[in-house]
C-alpha cells in the first residue's frame, strides 16, 4: 500500500470557498475547471502551465506542485482523489471546501 504520492493541483476558488480570495461565483468557478480541464487533457495546454496561469493555489508558481505528501494530510475530498489517481493521470474535476480542483499524480 502507498503511503506517500506526490501530486500536482489546480485550485479555482469561488465566493463560497474556504479562505476565499475570489469574487466569482460556484457556477462560474465550475466553468473555469473544466475549461482547464478540458484544455489539459486535450494537450492544448501542459498541466504545470495551467497551473501557473489558473490556479488560486500559492502552490501555482510552481506549476501546482504539491510535493509529497501522505494520508491524513490534505482534506478528504482532495486526499481520495489524489491516492486513487495512477502516475501521471490528471483527475477529473472536484470539489472540496477550498472549490473546484484538478489533480495529476505524479509519482
């Protein structure tokens, strides 16, 4: 059993987010992922580079990248997605207290 991945994210706050620092709505917030979303997994975009460009995370500057981290760490929502991601697969679109997020495992 993995104890420790490392994984990337992109973070699209809204009004209703935990700690916001955004002033968009729920619903324009969804939009954004999953434009970004599309984006990434169409190759139009690297995730590293969305990132950069997207994400509310201060994590962005570094392409979203989280380092490593073990369970217990991060919220639930983000936690059960980011272990049931394989190596260098990007998630879906999910949400979690702190709004809308995509994750790429990357080791």
């Amino acid at each position: 059993m993995v104890s420790k991945i490392k994984a990337s994210h992109i973070l699209i706050m809204h009004t209703d987010s935990q700690n916001s620092r955004s002033d968009i709505s729920k619903e324009k917030a969804l939009e954004e992922i999953e434009s970004i979303h599309k984006q990434v997994v169409d190759g139009e975009i690297s995730f590293a580079d969305a990132a950069v460009k997207h994400s509310d995370c201060s994590s962005a500057e570094g392409g979203g990248n989280l380092g490593e981290f073990g369970k217990g760490m991060m919220v639930k929502p983000f936690e059960e997605m980011a272990f049931s991601l394989e190596i260098d697969q990007v998630s879906e679109p999910f949400e979690s207290d702190f709004g809308y997020h995509i994750i790429k495992r990357e080791a």
